[in-house]
C-alpha cells in the first residue's frame, strides 16, 4: 500500500502532489521542484534541489516516477535548470497517479 511508501505531508507526498498537478503532460526537474517551493521541510522552508533529486529517486525507486521521455524508450527530456545547467524532467507513473490519488483521499476529512 501507498502508506507504508509515502507518508501524508512528507517531502515524497508533497512531490507526488505536485508531479499530479502537471500530469499527464508535464513534469519537473528536481531543481524546479526546489526552487518553485513546492517541496518544503518541516518547518515550512524549501529544501534544497539535492534533497530533491534524493527524494525523487526513492520516488523512481519506489515505482511512483520515471523520467520524462520523448517516445517510449526514447531519450530522456531534459529542462534548463540553474545558469548553463540541465535537469531530468520527471513525471508520475501509472501507479504513481494512482498512489496520489489515493493519498489525496486519505487526507481528506471525513464525510458527515
């Protein structure tokens, strides 16, 4: 299950999220992710695109995300990132889509 990979809140949760905003067209490069401040650490600030790039490979690891290609098996996308540097785009995978749907659920409150 999705809980026992990703928990509610977390830095993984928080890409997932914004990785399924994009979807299924877009993506983002780990440095975009970090700078935009769509992923933030505890107390609220954004986390550097290292930690980034370290979470979205635990996601990749995970079955969530893959890197963005131009046609299936094909060239990875990349995306200019900081002055005359490029990153991999990622995107969610089908499982990825399905496990933030579902986490999305979960922190939804309770019907009445």
């Amino acid at each position: 299950p999705i809980s026992s990979t990703v928990r509610s809140g977390s830095q993984k949760a928080q890409i997932l999220l914004a990785l399924y905003a994009v979807w299924p067209d877009g993506g983002y490069t780990g440095y975009d992710l970090a700078t935009r401040g769509l992923v933030v650490n505890g107390a609220g600030n954004p986390i550097s695109p290292n930690q980034t790039c370290t979470r979205l490979g635990e996601l990749r690891d995970s079955g969530l995300v893959e890197l963005k290609r131009e046609f299936h098996g094909g060239p990875v996308i990349e995306a200019p990132t900081s002055p005359g540097n490029t990153g991999q785009v990622h995107r969610l995978t089908a499982y990825g889509v399905t496990a933030t749907v579902t986490l999305a659920a979960a922190d939804r409150p309770a019907a009445r």
